[in-house]
C-alpha cells in the first residue's frame, strides 16, 4: 500500500494550531481576524466551497463577512463592493469566489483586490512575486496546501522531476512557479494542448494533477513509486466524488497519493486561513 497523503487530517492539525494563536490574539485584546467572502450567482460546487470555507474560519476563531450577490450583479457593482473592503481597515482578507458569471471581467475583479488582502493570492503583484521569487507575496492556497502536505510528510523536491498536468492561475501555473523557487525542482507543465501527455506524466518523481477530467491518470502514465497529488473534484453521475487520478488503479503502483475527497481540499482551506492569518499578523502580531 502507498502512503495515503491525509489532507483532511492534517487540515485539522493546523486548524487546532491557528485556533490557539487567534485565541492568543483575542486575549490579549485584539479585534478577531476577519475575511470577506463574495460569492456571485449561485453555483451549486461554489456555494458547498464557500460554506466549507466560513465553517473553517468560524472554527479557528476568523469572522467570515458574507457577501451572497445576486448573478445579475454587475461588474460595477461588483467592484464597488470591493473598493469598499479595500478600505476597511477591520477586514483583513478578501475573497471572490471564482467562476464568476461570464458578463463580468474575472481579471479586472481580481485585479481591483488590494493585494495585501488578496488571501486567494492570484493577484498579479502576488503571483509576480512568486514568479521572481520574493518571499513576502501571498501564495495561492491549493498549491500552498500541497506544499504543506508535501513537507509534512518529509517529501524530498528538491532535484525531482516534477510534472503538473493542468496550467490555470489558480492551481497549475502557481503550482509549477512554487517548485521552481530557489531551482528546487525540474518542473514540466502541461495542459489540453500537451501532445502525448503520457510521455512526460511516465517522467513524473511527483505528479500534480488539475485539469478536472475524472479518472484522466491511469497506471501507465505514472512512474513506480512516484507521488501522485490529485487536486480534481470532480462529481460522477451516481453522485460519488473521484478526482483526475484513477485512485484504485494507480494506487499499487505509486509510493504516496492523496486521496479525493479528503486530500488536497482540505488543505486548500486551510491554507485560505493560513493566509488570512499571515496578513492579520502583519498588523497585529
Ligand atoms: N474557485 C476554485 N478554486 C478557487 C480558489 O482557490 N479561490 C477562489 N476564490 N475561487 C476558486
């Protein structure tokens, strides 16, 4: 059997550990941490990610500021609102739920976050500096919780071979520039163009897999005794929830792999905490 890579339990870990901080903080006086969440329309996959991510900051001790606007919102509207956390000083972190509906311009949204409240990190002054390699930039939460886990469970990258299928801004691009950091890693992206994306999967010391596409990754497009990271949520027919990787078949043939659900998701939550918490101490700690 691989190691089982339990997001979920180490989320929980971490979670125990910013509670007491943030209780720290409140004893000593200190106002609580605060996010804003927006979330336009109402995406059932959206809605179910945003309430795990209030729930998680309700339980460490972080106010979540909901935002729940309607899909007829306009960018406007929509900028508005965030102008006016910009200027909040009792509000720390902001976060837009992305997708968002296609008559507003996710870029401009994502552009008008202040950037020291930009707790999703996709800003491009936050991702510029994780491009260059500047450490006081806020790095976006899904591979932030992947690096998490990774060294928690005393995986080595450094000098592996890593290949990440899948180039978003949200998981694949930042993904790939954060084992480049400090020429860590040798790192292959690849993504729906890729032509014989076995070839460069079979390559693979450490495997990251974003693309959505359930059971893409088979057991001959990994290489024995890699590590298997599975960022897909992806939602069957009959209900049941299977990431990008083909878990069961996969599974013998890898040293570690995270499992869906209860991998990589978790972690992207907690890093979101992680991350409000990093801008909170800035101020206060
Ligand atoms: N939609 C899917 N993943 C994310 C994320 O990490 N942050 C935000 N804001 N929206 C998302």
């Amino acid at each position: 059997m691989p190691l089982i890579l339990n997001g979920k339990e180490l989320s929980e870990t971490i979670k125990k550990e910013l509670k007491l901080e943030v209780e720290s903080y409140i004893s000593k006086g200190l106002r609580k941490p605060a996010l804003a969440v927006i979330l336009v329309g109402s995406d059932p996959a959206s809605k179910v990610y945003v309430r795990r991510k209030k729930e998680s900051c309700e339980y460490v001790g972080i106010s979540s500021l909901s935002f729940n606007l309607p899909e007829s919102t306009t960018e406007v509207e929509l900028l508005e609102l965030i102008g006016k956390l910009n200027g909040d000083d009792d509000v720390d972190g902001i976060l837009v739920q992305l997708p968002l509906p296609s008559h507003i311009n996710t870029q401009r949204v994502i552009e008008a976050i202040n950037p020291e409240k930009d707790v999703d990190g996709f800003h491009p002054l936050n991702m510029g500096k994780l491009a260059t390699g500047k450490d006081d930039g806020i790095i976006p939460c899904t591979p932030l919780g992947i690096w998490i886990m990774l060294k928690h469970y005393r995986i080595e990258t450094f000098k592996k071979d890593v290949v990440v299928v899948g180039a978003s801004n949200i998981v694949g691009k930042p993904m790939s520039l954060l084992f480049l950091k400090n020429e860590e890693a040798t790192v292959t992206v690849c993504h729906k163009n890729t032509k014989n994306l076995k070839d460069h999967t079979q390559k693979a010391d450490i495997l990251v897999v974003a693309v959505g596409k359930p059971k893409l990754i088979t057991d001959d497009m990994v290489k024995e005794n890699s590590v298997v990271i599975d960022v897909g949520i992806n939602r069957l027919e009959d209900g049941k929830i299977v990431g990008d990787v083909d878990f069961d078949n996969v599974k013998d043939k890898v040293s570690a792999i995270t499992p869906v659900p209860g991998g990589v998701g978790p972690m992207t939550v907690v890093s979101l905490l992680i991350n409000t918490l990093s801008i909170y101490r800035k101020k206060h700690g």
